[in-house]
C-alpha cells in the first residue's frame, strides 16, 4: 500500500514575484547559517535563512528585471547572479557586505542559464550564451577572458542555446559542455578545442533543461512535450538515446539530479514537481503543492545526509522545501 | 496518296491544290491522317523529303490555307515533327503566321493541351520562328492580364489561354527572358490583380499558378512568389506543363542550379547525419545486461495515483462565458480557450438563461478574435453564433442584418453574418438538418485575400437536386421517408431574416459599398437570398418575400459579376420552388414573364457556362410547374 506523497517541510513566502532559480548553500561547518539564495521576476535575489524561514538580505542588482540563474562560487560569500538586463553580476557577501564586485555584460536577450565550473583554486570556467544567435561564449572567472566561443556550423539550424552545463571528466582536465538548443538537440563541445564533438537530437521542440552525471556518463533532458529523454556518452564521446519516459503532462522547465546521484527531481508545467530514480529513472513520487508552474528546483548540499532538502520554485511565488528520500 | 519522286523537278503544286482542297471541304481528317503518317516517316532522316514536303504546304493557296495548317497541327504527333513538315511556313507565308500565332491561340480555345504544345514548341524549334514565340507570349500575357477579359471571357478560354502562357514561358531561354522581363512583370502584377478580384475560385486559383511560374522563371535565385491554394487536378496539370519540355531550354539551367544548392547544403548535413546514424540504434539491451542489483530499490515510490492530466475547467454559466470573452484580461488564456470550446453546447442546453444576453452573446462573438491558436476556432465561433441566433431568433437576427449594413465591418465579417444567418435558417426550417451541417468553415485566407465559401455549391447541389426531383416525377407523388414532424420554427421569424438584408443594398457607405467594388460580398448576399428563400418554403411570409426577391433580382440583372449572376438565377429557382405556383401566377404575372424573357437571353448569350446551365432548368422548372397547374383540375 503505497504512502500518500509528503507534504513539504516548510514553504517560503514572501518573495512577492515568481520565482525562477534557487541555489542552496548549507554545505558550511557547524555555526554557519544554511542558506537559501532565490532569484524572481521583480530582479530581487532573496537570501533565506533555513533556520528562521526568513529572509536575511534582498540583494537588488539586475535593475528589477527578472533574475534567472543564482549560483555560488565556493562558498556562500561569493555569489554570481544572472538575470534579464544581459548582465552576469558577481557578488561579494562575506561579514554582511551586499556589493557587486564586478558584472559581465552579456548581450544575451533569451532565458539560457549559465553554467559554472571550478578548474582550480579561484578560477572558474563559465558557459553562457552570447549575443549572437546561436553561440555559447566560454569566459574563465575571475579574469572575464574569453577562452573561446562555441559556434555550430553554418545552416546546423540549431536556434538558440537553452541551457547549459559545463563538466569535466574526472580523469582528465579536458573541460567539455552539453548545450541543449532550440531545435531539440543536445550537443557535446570539446572546449579547449572549440569543436563539437556529438550531436543528438532528442526532442522535437527546445530542449528547455538538462542535467548530467559524469561519473556514468548519464545525462536527462526535458523539453515542451511530454518526453523526457535519458541519453549517454560512450567511450568515442558520441551521445546515444537509452531511454524516454513519457510524461502525462507536457513541458518541464528544470531538471536536477541529486548530488549523491540516487535520485532526480523535474519541475513541470502542470505545477508538479516529480521525483524518479536515477538508475532506471523509475517514477517514484509525484509532489502537487504549487498552483502554478514549477519554474525551478535544486538539491540542497547538505552533509549530513538526514538534513538534505528539495525546494521548488513557482510562479505562485511560493518556495516549497521538502525532505524526501533523505534517509538513504 | 503515295507519290513517288520520279523527276527532280516535279512541279508540287498541283498536290498541294488538291490538298487544300479537300482540306476546306471538311475532309481534314482522312487525308491528314494518312498523309502526315507517311510524311512523318519520310522526313525523318531524309531532307529532300522534308524541302517537299515544305513546298507542298507553300503552295497551298491562301484560301485553303488555314484547313491545312489547323490540320496539320492537330495531327502531328509531336513539335519536332511539326518543325520538320511545315518548316518555316508561318514565317513565308502571312495567312499561316496569322492562324498559328493568332487564331489558334487567342481566337479560339476549343483545342487540347496537346495541340498547344505541338505549336509552340514547334514556333520554339527554330531560330525564325523563336521571335514569333516572344510576340506570341507578348500578346497572350496582354489577353491574360486584362480585366475586361478576365471578366467577360469564359473559363475555358481563361483556361486555355492560362495553359498556353505556361507552355511558351517552359520553352523560353535566359536571354529571352531577359529581354521582355520588364513586361513580364508589368503583365503579371496587373494580371494577377485582375484574377484575384474574380469572385470565382477556379479563376483565382488560374491566375495564381501562372503568377507562380512567371515569378519562378524570372527570377532563378532569390525569394520567388508564392501563393497559398488547394491543390486539384487542373493546377498540377497546368504546373507540369511548365517543366515538361526536354534538353533544350531554360529548365535544365534552372536544375543546376537546384542541384548545385543541394550539394552545398549536404556537405553540414554529413556531419549530422553521421551523429544520427549513431543514434539510432538504441541501446535496449544495457538494462538487462545491468544484473547487478541496483540501490534504487531502497527506494519506495509513494503514491501517484492522483496524477492525472491536467485539465482546465470551463465556465459553466453563460454570464461567465460573456465575462471570459468580453473581458480584456489577456493573462487567463487557458480559460479562454476551455469557454470557446464549451460555448455552443452551454448555449444549446440552457436556452432561457441565453435568452436573457442573447444580443450581447452575439455581439461578442461576432467581434471575437483569436487569441490563442485553437485548431477550429472559426468554426467554434460559428457554432455558437448559429446555437445563440437558434435559441433566440428575432432579437439577434434584428442585430446581426443591422451590422451586416453597419460602418467599419470587415468584409470576412459581413460575410460570417450571411453565413450565420444561413445555416441557422437552415436548422430552424429543417429539423432533419439539425447538428449535422456540412459547412466546413471558410477556406485558409492567403495573401490577404478574401477567402471564398464553398457553401454556394453545396446548397446549389440541394437545390438542383430538387428542381430535378421536381422536373421528372412531378406526377409520383413524394416518395422520400416521412420524418417526424415539428412545427416549423423559421415560420415566425423569416421574414426578420429576409427583409432586413434586402433593404439596404443600394444604399453605400464609406467603408462598404456592394453595387461597387465589394461584388464578392454582393454575390454572398445574393446567394444567401436565394437559400432563405428556399428555406421558407411553406411559411406564411413567402409570397411577400417572393415578390421582393423578384424585385431585386430584377434590378440587378445585368450585373458584370458571374458569381452574382449565378446567384441571381438560384434566387429565381428558389422562388419558383417555394412560392406556390397560385400566388405567383396571382400576384407576379407580368414580373414572371418579364423573367422568362430576360432566362431565355441568359440561356442564349451569356459567357459564364454555369448562367446558362442555370437559365435552361429555371425555364423548364416554370414550364413544369404551369403543366402541373394546369393538370389539376381548378
């Protein structure tokens, strides 16, 4: 006899505007305060306390146009931003500061989130999409040089980038990045040599988000339809379709596997956050709280397993924390 | 007729004497038929064959001249062999040139599409003869791009004129082209307007395909023109005449270049199908193969049962309809779309609560316009206006024929009020009729034209269907099935449907004028008269609708359009089937014969094929009726 689903831990309300990307910092030792960082449609990156369920700073950077990406940079003093006024904002919030350090003007006018990943100490690669159609400029932090720019090739047709995620293989410093575009395609670039190297179509309409697991070469990809689609990379670093799920509702804005790569959690159009397992991607748990559409959600990064949280983001402005599968 | 060279100079002429003899008498067919056959095979590879057989044309005389050449043409079996009989005739001789590049293009229209092509692919064989070919197209774009031919001319010669512009546009070459691209266009921009005003779909659809191939053979790169139509048989006809010619002319030049694209865009495309053929074999096997036992069986789903599909709910009162529909809230358009869909059946089942906002229902749906992209949203929005005008007939009605003369109406949206009016007569007359209409919607507009309905041609089936009913049993009685009886609800309300429409129809306004240029909308009303009429068979205001319809046809008779002519003379069949034979013959005695007199000049003079057709059973109809008249005894 299967349990009803959970009711989430707690709610976080106050932001007053949609919510589109959450970020969770609580990885920190003992006194320090776990964090929430969301970023809304009113350009208001909120910080929340997850002791108190308040919310400790509103930090206002994007000159209230809507924030979609938050991310932070090795701890939770470091914080990088992203949102509609085509600027990447990086934030200094150590000992209570509040001020933008430095900001990347990307000329970028779409919703494509960018993707960060660390190659040393201090250095930073990032991937975002540039001003020119269907380009994926790759930037190393702090330096803001650009270390190259990812074009396809003429009449690809790809349309616009919609998302990102820039990893590295554990064996080699070789960073690579999957890029979903417009035309329902993932691509594989090799970064350092500027060139793609697979090419897989796997949706018919954009490919609205995707995750990745390096360690089984597993990525997942959601779209506007109904499919989601799980593919791999082989060893000649060539994308293959595993499998598809379908759903029973179209359009998935954000998907998101778990740090201990146990399970994913999707946050769909039909207001439904939805829980699978990452293995077989077997559908284990369906979470209707929200009354709109799910836009975001992230893992915590606790590390204590027990404490591990789900928060989802939706249009309803609310912020929906769950515990679920924390025990295994 | 077997004639041997025995001489060397052998004196032709008697032969071709008696030849053009025989042609002008009307034996064309017999001699020809042997004749070209034989010459065919002789000409061949023999020249001196061919110089005598060209002297045996020359020397024809003039006045039999035409027989032959119009002979010769209809029987050679291609354009090479034509080249080879008559060589260069209509170059030497005046009285040929003047039946191959006049008389048989643009004075007659009766030949098939085979003969057009013998013809000027033979004027395109020969260097002489290719300057014949220009003036040819000259005067054939000239014929097809005027108004007063497009308007005036039958189909058939549009269409024959239309297939012959075709061909001689395949046989042209690059330099050719460039040389008269200046009339070109000029002919084909005014061509294209005088065709697209017609008000008849097959004209349209005739000056749109040739459009299309004059643009594509202008301009070989770059965007070419292109029209939205429904494909059919005559336009992949009249499209394959245009790429059949063989090796010689432009059209290879132009698959060059098609090809040379081609081979440019594979190159990107290897790449991405290299990746593709990777993935399409998917891996199915890996599962099983993964035997080990996996850790996510610690985990246990919880219950999903309650995800189901989400579905948005639609209104469930008609006040709340109005309120989503009206309202300029432009976020919820998911309500939107679930109340467009509800709308007619929440109307049809509560009939007193819609009677209560019938007018401002109808006033909203008639300004409705589409927000999201509903498949059917046209037709959703003209069952319900049928479903409110039904359930509430006099108010709405009064409203709807108001709007039709109002200022600053589309005319897509006069031409939804006829047919609203139409199809909701149709279900207050007809309880047979009720749920199962068969009008599919208005066509897909293209290029800002105003779409055509075929509604017209359905009713005009019923209606023929009718009058032949009528002309041959007129003595069985009915035999069709009994249906169960209702009262007859457009018996109170067809006059409110009928008048209001006829009013004002030669009153115009700033924005709508019907007598003027708005003849499309002049022939819908016109058509839509005749079906009311039609549907009032039996109801007490038919004489006084009779005698206004008479009226008005009457005064428009002579109208230029032969859509409004058809429609008139449907009104005139309508009137004669609904009216009882008794009042007419009573109350509109000289009227109908003025009408008899004014069917048989139809009957006899007028270009339009389907006027005459028309004409013909209206006359028979009045006889059929006055006979059975008369048969009873009074």
């Amino acid at each position: 006899m299967a349990l009803p689903p959970p009711d989430p831990q707690f709610v976080l309300r106050g932001t007053s505007a949609p919510v589109h990307t959450l970020h969770f910092s609580c990885g920190g030792p003992e006194p320090d305060i776990p964090l929430l960082f969301s970023g809304s449609e009113n350009g208001f990156i909120h910080v929340w306390n997850l002791k108190t369920h308040r919310v400790d700073t509103a930090l206002d950077g994007h000159g209230r146009k809507s924030v979609y990406c938050v991310e932070t940079m090795s701890g939770k003093d470091r914080l990088l931003s992203q949102g509609r006024d085509q600027r990447i904002c990086l934030w200094d919030l150590a000992e209570g500061r509040t001020s933008v350090t430095d900001s990347v003007f990307t000329e970028h006018v779409g919703f494509c989130r960018c993707s960060l990943l660390k190659v040393a100490q201090g250095r930073w690669l990032m991937a975002m999409a540039a001003r020119s159609l269907e380009e994926v400029q790759i930037l190393e932090l702090p330096s803001k040089t650009s270390v190259c720019t990812l074009k396809p090739e003429v009449g690809a047709k790809l349309g616009m980038p919609m998302c990102l995620k820039l990893w590295q293989l554990s064996c080699g410093p070789q960073p690579l990045l999957l890029a979903g575009y417009e035309d329902g395609s993932v691509v594989l670039w090799n970064v350092s040599m500027g060139k793609a190297l697979s090419q897989l179509n796997c949706h018919q309409e954009p490919v609205m988000s995707l995750d990745f697991d390096s360690e089984k070469a597993k990525g997942i990809s959601g779209s506007s339809e109904k499919v989601l689609s799980i593919w791999s990379l082989n060893e000649q670093q060539n994308l293959q379709v595993y499998k598809t799920h379908e759903l029973v509702n179209a359009g998935i804005s954000d998907i998101t596997i778990r740090p201990d790569k146990k399970i994913l959690a999707t946050a769909g159009w039909d207001h439904r956050i939805r829980i699978f397992g990452w293995k077989k991607l077997k559908p284990l748990a369906v979470l209707d709280y929200h009354t709109a559409t799910v836009h975001c959600v992230s893992f915590s990064d606790h590390s204590t397993p027990r404490d591990r949280l789900l928060a989802a983001g939706s249009k309803d402005q609310r912020i929906s924390v769950w515990s679920i599968y924390a025990q295994t | 007729v077997y004639f041997i060279p025995g001489g060397l100079d052998c004196s032709i002429s008697f032969v071709s004497h008696v030849l053009g003899k025989v042609c002008i008498h009307g034996r064309q067919k017999d001699i020809l038929g042997v004749l070209v056959p034989r010459l065919t095979d002789l000409t061949k590879s023999d020249c001196i064959w061919q110089r005598i057989c060209w002297r045996l044309v020359e020397c024809v005389p003039d006045r039999w001249m035409e027989a032959v050449v119009l002979g010769f043409v209809q029987r050679a079996p291609g354009a090479d062999v034509l080249s080879r009989l008559l060589g260069n005739l209509v170059v030497k001789n005046k009285k040929a040139q003047f039946v191959v590049t006049q008389k048989m293009l643009l004075l007659q229209y009766g030949h098939t599409t085979a003969v057009l092509q013998n013809l000027l692919g033979y004027l395109s064989l020969d260097s002489l003869r290719r300057t014949l070919l220009l003036r040819v197209l000259q005067e054939l774009l000239e014929t097809w791009s005027s108004s007063s031919a497009v308007k005036h001319s039958p189909a058939e010669q549009q269409l024959y004129i239309s297939k012959a512009v075709l061909i001689c546009l395949s046989h042209l070459k690059e330099p050719e082209i460039e040389s008269c691209r200046q009339e070109l266009l000029t002919s084909m921009m005014e061509g294209v307007k005088c065709h697209l005003d017609s008000s008849l779909p097959q004209l349209r659809r005739l000056g749109m395909v040739v459009a299309e191939a004059i643009s594509l053979k202008m301009s070989t790169e770059g965007p070419v023109l292109k029209f939205e139509y429904e494909e059919d048989d005559e336009t992949r006809e009249l499209k394959s005449l245009l790429v059949q010619t063989p090796s010689s002319c432009v059209v290879p030049s132009l698959l060059d270049d098609d090809r040379s694209e081609k081979a440019g865009a594979a190159l990107p495309l290897v790449l991405e199908s290299n990746e593709k053929s990777h993935t399409a074999a998917p891996l199915m096997p890996v599962e099983e193969s993964d035997a080990e036992l996996d850790s996510d069986d610690d985990l246990i789903p919880y219950d999903m049962s309650e995800d189901k599909e989400l579905k948005i709910k639609a209104p469930v009162y008609i006040r709340d309809c109005i309120e989503v529909l009206a309202g300029s809230r432009s976020e919820d358009v998911d309500k939107w779309e679930a109340t467009v869909k509800a709308l007619e059946s929440l109307v049809r089942n509560n009939p007193a609560a819609t009677r209560e906002v019938s007018v401002e229902l109808a006033k909203i749906l008639l300004h409705l316009e589409e927000k999201t992209c509903i498949e059917g949203f046209v037709e959703l929005r003209q069952r319900a206006q049928v479903a409110v005008l039904t359930t509430d007939p006099i108010p709405v009605a009064k409203y709807l024929t108001s709007q039709f003369y109002s200022l600053n109406y589309s005319l897509r949206q006069r031409m939804d009020i006829l047919d609203v009016l139409v199809l909701a007569a149709q279900e207050l007359s007809c309880p047979k009729f009720h749920g199962k209409t068969k009008h599919s919607g208005a066509q897909k507009p293209c290029i800002h034209l105003l779409p055509g309905s075929d509604s017209s041609k359905g009713w005009r089936r019923i209606v023929d269907e009718r009058i032949k009913s009528k002309t041959r049993r007129f003595d069985m009685g009915q035999s069709r099935v009994e249906l169960a009886s209702r009262p007859n609800e457009f018996n109170s309300v067809a006059g409110y449907f009928f008048f209001p429409l006829i009013q004002h129809f030669d009153r115009p306004l700033t924005t709508f004028d019907l007598l003027g240029e708005d003849h499309l909308v002049l022939g819908r009303l016109v058509h839509t008269l005749a079906i009311l009429m039609y549907l009032a068979v039996n109801t007490v205001a038919v004489t006084a609708m009779g005698k206004a319809l008479l009226e008005f046809v009457w005064a428009l008779r002579f109208h230029t359009d032969s859509y409004v002519r058809q429609g008139l003379l449907s009104c005139i069949s309508s009137l004669l089937l609904s009216v009882p034979m008794e009042r007419i013959l009573a109350d509109m005695t000289e009227e109908l014969l003025e009408t008899q007199s004014w069917l048989g000049d139809v009957m006899e003079k007028d270009p339009d094929g389907d006027c005459r057709r028309l004409a013909v059973q209206n006359l028979l109809l009045m006889e059929n009726l006055k006979k059975k008249l008369e048969a009873v005894p009074s």
